[in-house]
C-alpha cells in the first residue's frame, strides 16, 4: 500500500509539472501572441495617422511631419528656435531625414535657418510669421478637429491611459536605441 501511495504521489507530482511546464509555455506563447498583435496595430496606427493627419492638415501645404516640425518649435520653450541636432532628438528622427524636411519648410517659407545669438557658429530652426499663421491660425483647427474624430470614443480616462502606455513603450525603446547608441561607440573601425 505504501509503494502505491509512493507512486500515486510521484505521478501526481509529475502531472503538476508537466501542467506548470504547459501553463508558462502556453503564458510565453500568448505574451508573444499579444505583442506581434500591439506592435502591428502600432506600425497600422502610424501608417494611419500619417495618411489621414496628412490629409487633414494638406490644405495647408502640410505633411505629419512638417506639422511635427511646427508643433515642436510653437513650444514656448523653442520660440528663439532649435538647433537641427536638438530638434531631431525631440522628434526622434535621423538629422538627414530632419534635414531635408527642414530644407523644404525653409522654401515653403514655414521655418528659417538662422545664426544662435549666443553661439554664431551655430544655426537654429526658427518659425518664421508666415509658419506662425499657418501653424496657429490654418493648421491648429484642422488639427483639434483631426484630434476630436480620431479620439471620439475615448474617454479623458481612455486618453490618459492610453498615453501612459505608450510613454512606457517609448521609454523602454529609448532604452534600446541608447543602448545601441552605446554598442555604436564602443564598435572599433574595420578595415
């Protein structure tokens, strides 16, 4: 009887784990489900908002990007400018993408490139008056009425939710990106 219960508790032991072994795989395997699901709908969202925001704001002369570009310098904190390096870190875009952008704005009459006052060595992005109208009197209804039909069923407590959650996702990517920055560096030059 005892060799019985010795095996019967051995059996159960081993269906107990071989259930936990399941479970954890079956958690990674949904985790993983999940995460293809939110970083599609993520790249679907992008896509949407640069063909849809572009289209709201195109009247204008405007892209996503341009209307990025402005947003950024109508900022109280940017109103002597940006440099193109500082301004490409606060969109997180390349400095050559930023560049061409910043070269068509220039010609569309939206920015100007001027010299820093404190270092004329140095250029900043500035928003001419033409980009002021633009920006504060053409684009922004455009843009809270763009705002006001995207969001139309979210609550202020589903707005702030759904930010918290993406500035989470974009702090963990900044993570990546510094630590590739970091990779980037320490990488000697090959022949």
């Amino acid at each position: 009887m005892l060799l019985y219960l010795s095996r019967w508790a051995e059996i159960r032991k081993r269906e107990s784990m071989a259930r936990n072994t399941k479970s954890a795989s079956n958690t990674a395997t949904t985790k993983t489900e999940l995460a293809n699901r939110l970083f599609f709908r993520l790249y679907q969202c992008a896509n949407m908002l640069h063909k849809t925001g572009t289209r709201a704001v195109e009247a204008e002369g405007l892209t996503t990007q341009q209307w990025a570009v402005l947003g950024a310098l109508s900022r109280p904190v940017a109103k002597a400018g940006m440099s193109i390096g500082d301004l490409a870190r606060y969109l997180m875009v390349s400095r050559q993408n930023l560049a061409g952008l910043i070269g068509r704005m220039e010609r569309d009459g939206h920015v100007a490139i001027v010299p820093d006052a404190r270092d004329r060595r140095s250029r900043l992005v500035t928003m001419t008056e033409t980009g002021r109208h633009v920006w504060n009197d053409l684009a922004q209804p455009k843009i809270r009425a763009y705002y006001d039909q995207v969001l139309a069923d979210f609550s202020i407590n589903d707005t702030t939710h759904a930010l918290h959650y993406l500035l989470k996702i974009l702090d963990n990517m900044k993570r990546i990106d510094d630590g590739a920055s970091d990779l980037d560096a320490d990488e000697e030059p090959r022949d």
